[in-house]
C-alpha cells in the first residue's frame, strides 16, 4: 500500500487548501451574525468553489461533478474540515444516493444540485426516533399515482436552504423504508422550527412536518422498500468525511496552540519550553497523526473493487469514532494553551471547541459506532478492522 499523494492528489490538497483560506475569511463575519452569511457573497464563495475543482466532489465529472475517488474526497474535507463555522457546507456535497436516481430523477433533482441551482437535505431522524432510524413513525400511505406521506422530521441539516428533501418514511402497510423525493415547496410541507444549536453554523437544521404530501410513484428513490439500504451507505460516506473533516479541524487547532505556545511569554520564556505544554502538543500530534493515517486507509481500501461492503460499513464507524473523539481531547487541550484568550470566539479554537462536540452525536452517536464495531468484531473477528482488505 502506498499512501503518497499523487502529483494530481498534492494538486488537489493545495487547490482545497487555498479555497479553504478563501472561507476563513468570513469565519469571524458569520460568527457574528449567527450563523448566516450574505447570499451573494455565498454565491460567490460557491462559483469560487467551482473554479477551483471542489464542488459536487463526490459525483461523476460526466455529470458536472468533480468525479474524485473517495480517498480523493478526503484529501479535500480534510482542509474543508479547518474551516470553522461550517462554511464547508458552501462547496456543496450533493447526497450521494442521489447517484441512484433513474434518468428522469437525476434531470429533476441531482443535475440542478450540481450546477448549484438547487440544494438538497436528507431528513432521517425523528423526535422519537434518533440513534434506531428503525423506529421512525412517518408514514407513506398508497393513493392514486402516488403516496400521502404524514410524519415529523427533526435536524434536516441544510434544511433551510434545499429545495427538496430526501425523506425516509416506511411505506404501505408492510411499513417497508423508503427514500422519497419531497418538494419543499409542496403542500403539507412545513418547516416549524429553526433551532439554535451551540455552534454558529452558516446553515440550520429545522424541523419539518408532513400532513397527507402527495408524492408521485417516479419520486420514489431506488424502489419501494429499499430505503434503510440506501440511507445505510449514505451513513458511510458521511462518516468518512465526518473523520475527515475532524481531523482537519484537529491540525489547524494544533497549528494555531504551536504557534501560541512558541510566542506566548510567561515567567521569562515561552510557555512552549515548559513540559506541561509539550506533553499537550505531543498527544495532540498523535491523535492527529493515527486517525489521520486510519482514515486514509479506509477511504483507499473503498475506492478498491471488491470492498466488502459491510466491512466498510464498519470501518467508517471506526474512523469517524475514533478522529471525532480524538478531535474533541485535541481542541480541549489547544483552547486550554491559549488559556482565556482560547475562551474568546474571536479565536478559531474556541470555535472549534464548540464545533467538534456534534462530531460525536450526528450521522450516528460515539455509542452508536461503537456497537456497530462490537457487531463486526463478533460477526467476522478482529481482523477484518485491523487490516486491510487489499
């Protein structure tokens, strides 16, 4: 296995850094307003994205797409991943199920996400329903043509800006799970309410309901019944670049604490000379360090034909598990070097601090991770998480 970066791949990490240093810009400015950023300015931010090669990463160049591999992907959300604020969320990543939509649905909804003229939002978790999508109570009842989909969703990340959302509800009596194109513009739909998380995020995640939404058979994405399947490999692939993106966040926290520390002056000499504060840096650099190698791996052995499915299931648990916990101890020690001025959200740690805690509950809590590892572990034994599968 050979991990070095291409000369395209070293191409690509400076052309997704450089886009990265472009959002840090407006870190500060949508701190300060909450979240939001201009949309005209966000238009210019996505159109620069464009240009650089780093938007719609993960879809096919011949449909509009960058067409990146995986290990490709999290080369970029990687430098994404230092950018606070979720700005990342600017240089689009269309949902990758959407990949399986038939011809008519990939001209309705995918090619437009592509060309940035309309935005997408998966809607999975429920009030009662957050960590087991199983027991989710939203409903898809036949009629003429179609479906009447009822049910509530909550935390639709980007939400408030799709124009269409992908809802899992369990369809017909059988109650079997499925994935819905809904229209956010369709009768029944209702977003009721945008909640005010810890982090200031330039995008929400509201909560919608759903009373009696027609839904066309032809808006029904990869068949009737194959909903869990389809959300499943969505989980994958967001739980790849969740480690991606945490690891980013951890190097550019650690960057900024070494930096401190080398100039920060106490009792005569920089604080980087006294142990207490090399022992931080030096755990930090290997949390860094792992998950970052660990990750790679992951997302090289998906891009390899003939990748067990289940057993990259497992390991995307693993890789998000371990880089988002390991994010968290790198962004309590960096704020802690930088002592009152890492409390004050005029500084990236802090931001950081308070960004990485959702790292550990989204797209499948650390709990959650962890029993889908123990489930692999018992199933298949300890080698097929510790090595690689090529």
């Amino acid at each position: 296995m050979d991990l070095r970066y291409t000369s395209e791949q070293a191409d690509l990490k400076r052309r997704a850094a450089e886009y990265a240093r472009l959002l840090m810009r407006y870190e500060d400015q949508s701190e300060q307003a909450g979240g939001p950023l201009p949309q005209q300015l966000v238009t210019e931010l996505t159109r620069a994205a464009m240009d650089a090669g780093v938007y719609a990463i993960n879809m096919p160049a011949e449909w509009g797409g960058a067409g990146l591999s995986l290990l490709d992907q999290v080369i970029v959300e990687e430098e994404f991943g230092k950018v606070t604020n979720c700005l990342w969320d600017i240089p689009w990543r269309p949902a990758n199920v959407l990949a399986y939509g038939d011809e008519r649905q990939r001209e309705k909804y995918l090619l437009p996400v592509i060309r940035a003229e309309k935005f997408d939002a998966f809607a999975v978790t429920e009030p009662g329903a957050g960590s087991d999508p199983s027991s989710g109570t939203s409903t898809a009842t036949r009629t003429e043509g179609g479906w009447l989909l009822n049910g509530e969703k909550w935390f639709v990340t980007c939400g408030d800006i799709a124009d269409f959302l992908l809802v899992q509800a369990d369809a017909g009596p059988e109650r079997l799970p499925t994935l819905f194109f809904v229209d956010k513009a369709a009768p029944g739909v209702e977003m009721t309410r945008l909640p005010h998380f810890m982090h200031s995020a330039v995008n929400g995640h509201p909560e919608f309901t759903f009373t009696d939404v027609f839904v066309a058979d032809e808006d029904v994405l990869g068949g009737v019944g194959k909903g869990y399947e389809l959300t499943k490999e969505w989980f994958t692939d967001e739980r790849l670049m969740i480690a991606a993106r945490t690891v980013g966040a951890a190097e550019r926290a650690l960057e900024l604490a070494r930096d401190w520390a080398v100039e920060r002056q106490q009792f005569g000499a920089p604080i980087a000379s006294y142990q207490l504060i090399q022992g931080m840096l030096a755990d930090c650099a290997v949390d860094i360090a792992v998950n970052r190698a660990y990750t790679h791996q992951v997302a090289w052995e998906a891009d390899q034909p003939g990748t067990d499915r289940k057993t990259l299931h497992a390991k995307a648990s693993t890789a998000k598990l371990a880089a988002s916990e390991a994010a968290g101890r790198v962004a309590d020690r960096c704020l802690q070097i930088f002592g009152g001025r890492g409390y004050d959200r005029t500084y990236p740690v802090e931001r950081m601090y308070r960004e990485l805690r959702v790292d550990r509950i989204w797209e499948g809590t650390s709990e959650i991770q962890r029993l889908i590892i123990a489930n692999e572990l018992i199933k298949r034994g300890t080698s097929a998480l510790a090595l690689p599968t090529h």
